[in-house]
C-alpha cells in the first residue's frame, strides 16, 4: 500500500521515523511538501510575504500525482487549520482515507475525528499503529479494531480503540528516513537529528507535558526514553557520508541525557563526527563539567529555556521550579567556561508584569556569552494547565478553549495569543529590548537599559524594527543563517521546473 505523507513548513522527524518503519513492514511513502515561504509556522511569518509567494493548489497537486492509497497528516496546534482546509480539498479529488495524527491528534482526537475530511485519528506514535492499519487494507480493508486509532465508521459513529504502549528500545527502531525529505529540503545545510523521546519536565505551557500525562497509563512507560551513543553516532555517520551535512541540530525537547551518556557522546562526536552541534538546555541541566565537555566536542549553542525571571510566574504558573539562584548559577557556569548559548523568554504571560521584565532586562544586560535573547509570544495550546489558571484568575474567556483547540490562536512567533492592547504595546516593547540586546556587547547593554532608552520602542513601528532585527539575526547567527539558505534554496526550486514546488505546477481550474 503507498501512504502520502502531507507536510508543511518544516522536516518533520516524527514523519520520518514512520516512513522507515512502514517500509520495512513492504508499504511505500511519498510526500507531498508545502514549504509555505514566510508563514511556515515555524520561523519566519511575514504575512505579505506570504501572500505573494502562496502557491496555491500546488501541493493537491503533488498529493493527486503521487496516487496514495491513504493521505496521512502530522498536526500541531500552529498546523492545524491548514491541514484540515487541505484535507476538505483532497477529499474533492480522491476517494481514499485521510488519518491525522501528531501533538495535536493526540491531545484533541475528539475534535479531530468530528471533522468531515477525517477518517482516522492516531492517539500516539505512529509506527506500529500505521504499518498495522495499511497491513489491512493491504488485506482487504481497514481493521477498525486496531489499537492506537480512532475510527469514523460514518457519519455520528466513532469507534475510539485503547491506546498502544509505548516504544521500549528506540535502537530497535530503523533509523530516520532522510530521503523522504531530501528532494524538499536541503540537508547539506543542517542535520536535523533527536535522541531521545519524552522530556523530564512538567512545564504547563507545553503540549510535551499534557501528552506525558496521556502516556502515564501505558505500557513500557518512561517520561524519557534515550537512545543509546552507539545508535546516534551511527546514525550522524551513515548520513554525514550521504548528505555532507555542515552542522547538527538536536531537536529533543530537552536534550537530557544522564552525564555518563553526554561524557562518552562528546568524546566520541569529537573522533568520529567531528562536526559544530546545537542543542536546547535547562538550567537545572547545566553542570561544569559536562558544559565544557560539549564545548570542547563542537557545541556552538545551547538555547535555553528560561521563560520567566520572577518565581512567582515561573513556580506557581509554569509549575517550573528552579530558583533564580539556581537560573544564575547555570548562567555563571556558561560564562564562566565562555559557552555561547541563547536565552529564551515567554512574554504575555499570566500576572507577568513590568517589574518582572525590567529584572530580566538587568540580567541580560550583564551578559557576555548570551548572544541571543529570544522573546516569545503566549500561544496558548490545547489542553494545558495554564489555560485553566488564566481562566480561573480572569485573564482568558472561558470560551477561547474551542478557539485553542481549533488552533486558531495566534502563533508564537509573531503575535501569540489574544491579550488586550495595553499589555500588547507593552510586551511589544520588551520584545523589541529583549531582541536588541542580541546585538549589542555587554557594556552597551546596561547602558541601554540604565539609561531607559528603550522607551523608544512604545513610539516607533513595531513589526518594521522587529523584521530588521530577525533579518539581522540571520546574516549573523551560524544557526539562523543555515535557515536562511533554506529559504534561499527553497526559493529557487519555484522556478525550478523539474521540482514538484515550480510555481506553475498547479491544478488546473475546471471549465
């Protein structure tokens, strides 16, 4: 049987995963890409950008050109909207099963299976659920008694079957299929890799965190299941000779290995990788000796989540329970030992204030080694305890959870979730602080901020100087400049006219 897999914006490594898998159960995947310039829902959202740039029809049409048995999608909240439009437009075209699944599957399979356009809903990972469902129709048809889906038999019967367990040994899994996505994107420029599945925290801003909850019951079950140093290396190196790719970025929630893991990985990535990597912290991970351990094995960053400088938002909302001294002391350790990383920081959050953001601002004027600040925006995501404290406390209508779960919140990156327009002009403000001072040495910063210049930011366009400095960032930064050349490579295969994304390669109108 030939699935098609439907993907937006971003590789998706869940994606690739599966595809390996279903291929050695004899099944064919192909994937039909929309890169979505501009609205990716991932980096960069320039909304006239986009508009310019939309391609239309073109991705029905690579769906309809690949013939599939089945059309599968993999959703987040930011994603939602998009594939459900798209899936009531292939529908138009073929009569085949449509299955959603992903973060937003998993968290909303009621919402999701209601939709006319969706036939079949995947409540957790995807490999053995979806290998098993086209080993049926291969059969003769589908087995709507499988575990790990959710069935629309017709219209007002849902037959909803017991989640799968978990899988115990990653390493048992093959490995990414990276050809899947190498005619859609350019992997020479980066190496998209995870070792591990879960995360040890419980952050209630997190979907990571509601699906945990959803696994707790299962079989096989861990909040961090780690593949092994011999796994991962294999993997860098089979596909480092394949795709001689410039530098890795490892997408775990959290990259948490236990020391003894990360020791024997760095000292092995320096003899046999020997390639620059990324990875995403937390300050109760950073230790001495396993910072200069990853400094010395090639990692030009790590981008850490602080979220929140005042205990209150930070303990009693974000249920994150680290204490400024212990933010601090893990910021000394990377100063200290000169190890470039990036702070990221919520902004729009509940009973978030000015004196808590002038206190993140004095900590980060102080910093040598941050070479970024990244301020987000609160999106809200379905599901999560902080949507129950901002209901609960009178800082969202009880009635926003169907807008949520409908994904039709404002993505992170450009303008979050709803908040009245005071607070938005003020949390515009910081962000516009918080994003200068990753361009400024530190001696600048604190003069910047003592002298409160940056009051100039209530008075001037925000998206104009927010734009110039993303543009700049991405000139400057090694891993936001990577992404640029994507968008470069990806903006040439429009005029490309033997790739499936040339600009003409669209449905033609019906007379």
């Amino acid at each position: 049987m030939r699935v098609t897999f439907v993907v937006m914006g971003w590789e998706n490594i869940s994606v690739e995963y599966i595809s390996s898998y279903v291929k050695t159960r004899g099944h064919e995947v192909r994937l039909a890409y929309e890169q979505a310039l501009f609205d990716d829902k991932n980096y960069l959202c320039i909304p006239f950008a986009a508009k310019i740039l939309d391609q239309g029809s073109n991705i029905i049409k690579q769906i309809i050109d690949t013939s599939p048995d089945i059309v599968a999608f993999s959703v987040m909240a930011v994603s939602f909207q998009w594939a459900i439009k798209l899936s009531e437009e292939i529908k138009k075209y073929l009569d085949v099963p449509v299955v959603f699944g992903g973060a937003h599957a998993i968290m909303c399979p009621e919402r999701i299976i209601n939709k006319k356009s969706v036939d079949v809903v995947c409540t957790g990972e995807g490999e053995f659920a979806l290998a098993d469902l086209l080993d049926s129709m291969e059969n003769g048809g589908i087995d709507t008694s499988i575990k790990g889906f959710w069935f629309k038999t017709k219209p007002g019967e849902i037959i909803k079957n017991e989640k799968r367990p978990l899988i115990a040994d990653l390493d048992s899994m093959p490995l990414p299929d990276k050809d899947l996505f190498a005619p859609y994107v350019p992997i020479k420029n980066y190496y998209l890799a995870s070792t591990s599945r879960g995360c040890p925290f419980n952050c209630t801003y997190c979907s990571v965190s509601y699906i945990t909850k959803l696994e707790k019951e299962l079989e096989n079950f861990k909040k961090v299941r780690e593949r092994s140093v011999d796994s991962v290396i294999e993997e860098l190196k089979i596909n480092k000779a394949k795709y001689n790719f410039k530098w890795i970025d490892f997408r775990n929630s959290v990259f948490s290995p236990p020391k003894n893991w990360i020791l024997e990985y760095c000292e092995r990535h320096k003899k046999e990788i020997n390639l620059p990597f990324r990875i995403f912290g937390h300050p109760l991970l950073i230790n001495e000796e396993m910072a200069i351990a990853l400094k010395e094995a090639g990692c030009f960053a790590i981008q850490i989540g602080l979220e929140s400088y005042d205990p209150h938002v930070r303990n009693d909302i974000l249920k994150r329970y680290e204490s400024n001294e212990q933010i601090n002391n893990a910021i000394d350790i990377l100063e200290k030992n000169k190890v470039p990383y990036s702070l990221d920081y919520i902004l729009g959050l509940p009973d978030q204030n000015e004196e808590e953001l002038k206190k993140a601002a004095e900590l980060f004027s102080g910093l040598k080694y941050c070479y970024r600040i990244s301020p987000f925006m609160l999106s809200y995501l379905p599901k999560l305890e902080i949507i129950d404290y901002a209901i609960e406390h009178g800082m969202l209508d009880k009635n926003e959870r169907e807008k949520i779960e409908e994904g039709l919140h404002g993505n992170y990156m450009y303008e979050g979730s709803d908040m009245d327009k005071d607070k938005r002009r003020l949390m515009n403000t910081y962000k516009l602080l918080f994003r200068s001072m990753s361009f400024m040495p530190s001696w600048l910063r604190k003069i910047f901020y003592k002298s409160k210049l940056y009051f100039i930011f209530y008075a001037i366009p925000f998206d104009l100087i927010l734009r110039s400095f993303d543009l700049t960032m991405v000139i400057r930064d090694h891993d936001a400049r990577a992404y640029a050349l994507n968008y470069w490579w990806w903006f040439k295969k429009r005029f490309n006219p033997k790739h499936p994304n040339y600009f003409l390669n669209k449905m033609k109108k019906e007379k």
